[in-house]
C-alpha cells in the first residue's frame, strides 16, 4: 500500500467534495455537475477513479450522465465520486435533498449516521457482519432498511473492489477484517431494501484485452488499456477523446468480451434511495478516514 498516495487522493476527494456541495442545486444539467466534478479532480492532480454517479431518488446508483444527457438535478439525489493517483484510490459519496423535504432529510440522515458508526466500529480482526449489523440497526431504528444487496469494499491499486465485500447488513459472513483500504457506503430507502438491473448505464470496465479486428474498436480498446486500466469509465469520456464513432467500437467491444457495461441499479420498489460513503485505511497502529 502506497499511504502517501492514498492520502493525497482523499485530500483531492475533500476539496472537490466541498466544492460539490457548494455548487450543485436543483435544475442544474447533470452533465454540467459530472463534468466539473471530474475536471476539479484533474486541476487538483488526481484521476476520476469512476465515472461520477448521479444517481437521483430510486436509482441507487451507477448512474452517470451520458454525452448527450440532458437530465436536470432534483429530489433525493447521491454524488459518489471517487479520486485515484497512480491507481491508489479514494471513494465517496454524500446525499442532497433538493426539494426541502423532511422525509428526504431523515432518510439522508439515516445513511450518514450509519456510516459514522459503522466508522467509528470498524478494527482489523473484527468480522464483516458486525460492521453490516451497525448499519443496518443504524437505519432500521429511524424505521428505513438498508439495502442488502448493495455494499461496501476493499479496494487495491487500480481494483475497486478487491474481495473483501463490507455488508450493509448482519449477513453472517464473519469475515476478519484485515488491514487494508475500504470504502463502507450505506445505502437507506424507504422501500423493502433491495435493487434491481435498470437500464444500461455508459459505465463499462474491461474484463479482457483480447484482440479485436475492427480497427474502430482496436483504437478505442487501446485507448482504454492506456488510459483507464482497469478502473471503470464511461462513453462520454471515449466519445470526447475518439468521436462519436466511439459508440460503434463500445458496441462491438461489449459484444466481444472485452468490456462489461454495469446496469443502472433501481430500487425494486421504486422507492427514495439515499446513501453516505468514505474510504478508511486501516492499518495496525491507526485508522484513517481518507475522505473526510
Ligand atoms: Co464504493
């Protein structure tokens, strides 16, 4: 683990946080809001570790704006973003309520005192659904669920979820945590507490760098190893970089096998959504909040 470069990226991560809650408001273009966020990013000498999600009410997440996204902010919505240097990486995420709404409010509050807690919990050597346990008594006591099949992860240079999975419930893993970096991301709703496959989102990963004929999709596939490795990106990125033919190579590339496209993640019910997450690094002498 490279701590200073972990560090930083939190540094970046708080700073372009402040100027989010700062500047975001309701009818703002949601491209408008990804595009100065990733670009706050760069300025401050990080890297975009994911394309920024947006993900408004019952979308829980994994929604980005598209190139030509034309959806303006409003109601519940959740900001997670992320920083990386060198492939060390930050995650986070926070809620807004953008119609003054008290239920809106409680729910936001909810996710953000579970991952307080959750936070203030967390030790190496203790088990995975102690910290799920927290979360979940967290939001069930203001009488919201959190969402059980979403959750928290390790993370590794330029892997996001490096396979410790940080429950959001008391799921009975019993998993020792080990030292290590983590994202915990609570996620309330006001529904029955799980999400579901949307829509294709725009956020793809590659998943395999074997050979592709068409020379369209060769070029962007090579792009991609260059420039993202294996952090998730998105079509507006590729279509800024490589032309809107860009859509084409994406196409064939998920045909292929080269890439995975994550799906937009609805609550079953169609219920409000909200959610709060930080990047912890847990070490044998101290834990640190890198996001915060
Ligand atoms: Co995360």
């Amino acid at each position: 683990m490279e701590k200073e470069k972990i560090l930083l990226a939190g540094e970046i991560t708080k700073k372009v946080k402040a100027d989010a809650k700062d500047f975001i408001k309701k009818g703002m273009p949601l491209l408008e809001i990804a595009e100065r966020i990733e670009n706050k990013i760069v300025e401050l000498g990080g890297k975009p570790a994911f394309p920024t999600n947006l993900s408004i009410n019952n979308i829980a997440a994994h929604y980005t704006p598209f190139h030509e996204d034309k959806t303006l902010a409003e109601g519940l919505l959740k900001v997670d973003f992320g920083v990386h240097i060198d492939g060390w990486l930050s995650d986070n995420a926070f809620s807004l309520d953008l119609e003054n709404s008290e239920l809106n409010k409680k729910l936001i509050e909810s996710s953000k005192n579970a991952l307080k807690k959750a936070l203030e919990t967390i030790e190496i050597k203790k088990t995975t659904n102690e910290i799920g346990k927290v979360i979940e008594d967290t939001i069930q006591e203001k009488g919201f669920q959190p969402i059980r099949n979403l959750s928290g992860h390790s993370m590794d240079q330029y892997d996001l979820h490096a396979g410790i999975t940080m429950p959001n419930i008391d799921d009975n893993s019993n998993i020792e945590i080990p030292g290590g970096l983590y994202a915990i991301e609570p996620f309330a709703t006001t529904g029955s507490g799980k999400v579901h496959d949307g829509k294709p989102s725009g956020i793809y990963m590659i998943v395999d760098d074997k050979n592709i004929r068409s020379p369209i999709a060769r070029e962007v596939l090579n792009f991609i190893i260059d420039e993202y490795q294996t952090i998730p990106f998105c079509e507006r990125w590729i279509i800024k970089k490589v032309g809107a033919k860009a859509l084409f190579g994406l196409r064939q590339l998920e045909q292929n096998g080269n890439l995975h496209q994550f799906k937009q993640l609805v609550e079953e019910k169609g219920a409000l959504v909200s959610q709060a997450e930080n990047t912890i690094l847990l070490l044998e002498s101290e834990k640190i909040i890198t996001t915060e």
